[in-house]
C-alpha cells in the first residue's frame, strides 16, 4: 500500500447482543463496499449465536451469514473504527472524542419470526446504502 493511498474509512455496528441488527448490518455494507471499508460489528453483552430468522432474512436477499458469531465490544475495536454506529445499546456504548457516533433506532430482532424481521433488515439496507455514500468518496 503506497503512501497517498487514502486509509479505508472504518465502521463499527453495534447492538447488545450482535445476533441481529448489527449482524444485518455489518454484512450488507461488506457487500455493498467489498474492500472499500473496513467493517466491524460486535454487542455490549453478545448472545452464543446469530438469530437464525435473520440467517433465513439475510439469505433471502443473497447474504449468508451463518457462519457468523457474535463478538463481544472491545474499546480497541471502538478506537480502531472511524464511525461507530449504535441500535439501541444506550449506555452500554463507549464514547471516544474524535469518533462520529450514529445512532440508528431499529427494532430488535430477538424472538421474532422472518415475517418481523424482513422489514427491519430492509430498512438497515437502506440506512446502509446511504451510510456507504456517505463514507466512500464519489
């Protein structure tokens, strides 16, 4: 990587159980952004596994993150990301001067069928399309 190469701007999803919101998340902008960003997500108190209903939701559109675990928040992983995007941790979330904190009120997955989960996953594509332009250059 050459000097004048522009750093890969970071992002960090986060929600408490990183099963659900911040999963869905993490996964469409790696798919939007391929190599362009760096992509980490990760939950305040992580469940053992993804919610299987947002593997079935993130298969329906051509996504598969079955092989994904939950991870816990690390303040490495906070001070490492350049914008931190929170859905619904409240408190729970370490705050760094210097880091661009977005918060995204979502309804949490947990307990609920594919029927529920579809439109969330669609309004995160949505919140992440616009987040990708708004991160990556032109």
């Amino acid at each position: 990587m050459s000097s004048s190469a522009t750093p890969r701007p970071s992002v960090l999803f986060v929600c408490v159980h990183n099963a659900g919101r911040s999963q869905m998340a993490a996964a469409f902008l790696t798919h939007l952004a391929g190599d362009r960003v760096e992509v980490r997500s990760a939950g305040s108190a992580p469940a053992d596994t993804v919610n299987p209903a947002v593997v079935e939701a993130m298969r329906e559109v051509g996504i598969d993150i079955s092989a994904e675990t939950p991870k816990i928040l690390t303040v490495a992983a906070v001070q490492a990301s350049d914008v931190v995007i929170t859905m619904g941790c409240g408190d729970t979330c370490p705050v760094f001067p210097g880091k661009r904190y977005l918060d995204w009120q979502l309804d949490d997955p947990a307990g609920q069928g594919i029927e529920a989960v579809r439109p969330i996953r669609d309004a995160i594509e949505a919140r992440v399309r616009a987040l990708l332009s708004d991160v990556t250059p032109g």
